[in-house]
C-alpha cells in the first residue's frame, strides 16, 4: 500500500467503512481544541521564553542559549525515540537506562577505536530494543511490564560491565570520538538532522500513518492489512538505536562511562512528548510538538537553576509531575469536547 493510498484511508479520526456516510465540516469547538493540542507547548513556550527573559537578564544571551540545547541534546534524542513508541499507544521505560548503558560502551569501545566507540552502543541498545519490541509484538506482553524489566536489565548489565560502578572507562584523549561531543554544536546539529528525518519518517510516510492508524484503533489497523506487529517491533528497534545514539555523544560529551547518568531521563522524556502534544493513549503523534515540549521544561528548568537552585532536582521533577498531570487532563477534556462536539 502506498504513502497517498494509505493516508486517504486513514484520516485523522475513525476509519470510514464501505458504507460510512460523508464526513461533516469540523465544528469550531473542534477546531479549537484541535489547534490547542497542535499549538498549545509553542503558545506556552513563547509566553515562558518572554517572561524568563524579563526575570532574568541572563536567560536571552547566546551562552545561556547554547548551554540550554547543548544540555538537552540526549534528552531530544529520547523525546524523538518516545514519541513513535506513544503514537502506537506503547511506552518504553528503558530509554534512560539504555542511555546510560550506552555511554558506558561507548567509553569502553573507545578503549579500542572511535567507530567501535559508536558502533558497540548503538548495536547492544538497538538490539535490546528490538527483542523489547518482538515481546510486545509477538508475545502480547504488556509494553509497560517488558520496558520496566528493560530498564532494571540494562542497570543490571551496566553494573556488571563497571564492577558495581568501582571501574570507570575513560574516553583517550586525542580521539576524534572524544572530540565530537566536547562541543556545543555538533551534538545540537546531530540531534536536529535526526529530527528532521523523524518529521518526515512520522508525518509524511505511510509508515508513520500506520503508527498512528495502529495507536488509534490497533484492531482496526489489523483488519485494514496493517503490519502491526512488524510496526511495533520497528519503533521499539528505533527507541533503543536512538537510546544508544545519545549514549555515544553522552560518553563522548563527559569524556568517561558515568554509571549514574540518566536516572529519571525516561520519565523527562514521556513529559515532554506528552506536553508537545502526543497523545499519552496512542493515535496522535508531533514531533514539532516533541521539540516545544523539551525546549519548555529545559526553559522552566533554567529558570528554577537561577531562583530555586536550593531545592535541587526536587522542584524540577514536581515541575515536570505538575505539566504532565495538568496536560494530560487538558487532552482528555478536549477528547471529550470533539466528542461532544
């Protein structure tokens, strides 16, 4: 089936069937609410960006700027991997953990050459992303179980690969591997050409079309001649190869396999994916979304590390709780007004 085949049978909104009657216009609260879950992490964004440039001066200069995506380049990259995994209607507890594991291979691939610095984590991370995926897919195991036994397997293997976190591999200096993440720009471009390719993988593909079709209504996808289950395994695989990738500029950026990093990233990441606009139950799916959602807790985080830098990370993680509850009620309440509607 073919990219225009696939995307004229499957607008957005239930599937039409042989006999289903015309389509009606959109009502305006439709469109509200549409464009609300659409816009709404860019129109909060803005007003964010304008008032901590009012309370800080420091906020709009380029260094706290450049520090701000330099510091959230890995977060982006887990963000990207989680919003095909939520579009499905899945979710993957692992990521952080996988990020973790991927830095500490990095390091110690680095021990031997820089391309088996990259190579080793985005190869381990990818395949424990797909058998995560052939689990959900063929097994019917619950996404949340088998991600959450990812998440402490990967831990597990991280503190046998470290000796209990006593042995820490450092990056050799004079690796170009070590110097391609020392750098604020070449993890930020990195994370931007994904991006792009993730837009036009999600929003422009029958690929992406069946993500959506198959977090929407997955039996309805099934009796459409979907491939779900060949689906599921392939954003699972996609999770872990992004999940490694940040891990291999993580270890390059720090310069060593830090077994600490990445605690929490997993839930950061399903905040902000879920703030820019995805759907937390499957079916919608922005990756423009993903992008605001990141940049406005990074914002939010920056402004607590210059007035709150006394409650430490505490704040930060009720900031995140408190955005995610708060959105993820205001998605309900616009399901039910197009409902209604």
């Amino acid at each position: 089936m073919s990219s225009s085949t696939l995307n004229r049978t499957l607008p957005p909104g239930p599937a039409a069937g042989p006999a289903a009657e015309p389509q009606q216009a959109p009502t305006l609260r439709e469109r509200i609410s549409y464009q609300v879950q659409r816009r709404g992490a860019l129109a909060v964004l803005v007003l964010v960006a304008a008032l901590a440039s009012g309370l800080s001066p420091t906020f709009p200069t380029w260094s706290n700027i450049s520090s701000i995506l330099g510091n959230n380049a890995f977060v982006w990259l887990l963000a990207l991997a989680m919003t095909f995994v939520i579009t499905t209607g899945g979710i993957d507890l692992s990521v952080g953990s996988l990020y973790a594991l991927g830095g500490v291979l990095a390091a110690r691939g680095a021990q031997t050459g820089s391309w088996l610095a990259i190579l080793l984590p985005v190869t381990v991370c990818a395949a424990w992303g797909a058998v995560q995926g052939l689990l959900v897919a063929r097994a019917r195991m619950a996404p949340f179980i088998v991600t959450l036994a990812g998440l402490l397997g990967a831990r597990g293997l991280l503190q046998a690969i470290t000796n209990e976190g006593s042995t820490t591999y450092l990056v050799p200096q004079g690796s170009w591997f070590r110097d391609l993440g020392q750098g604020t720009w070449t993890p930020v471009l990195i994370v931007a050409a994904l991006f792009v390719v993730g837009w036009l993988l999600l929003e422009r593909t029958g690929f992406g079309a069946s993500l959506t079709a198959i977090g929407g209504n997955e039996n309805a996808a099934r009796l459409l001649g979907l491939p779900v289950d060949r689906a599921k395994v392939l954003v699972y695989l996609l999770s872990g190869t992004l999940a490694g990738v940040a891990g291999a500029l993580g270890g390059s950026r720090l310069g060593s396999g830090v077994t600490t990093i990445g605690v929490g990233y997993e839930l950061t990441a399903i905040a902000a994916v879920v703030i820019g606009g995805t759907l937390l139950s499957g079916g919608f799916g922005s990756i423009g979304g993903t992008v605001c959602g990141v940049l406005l807790l990074a914002v939010i985080h920056n402004l607590i590390d210059h007035y709150f830098s006394q409650y430490g990370s505490a704040f930060t993680d009720a900031v995140n709780g408190g955005f995610l509850a708060v959105v993820v009620l205001l998605q309900t309440a616009l399901s039910r007004a197009r409902r209604l509607g």
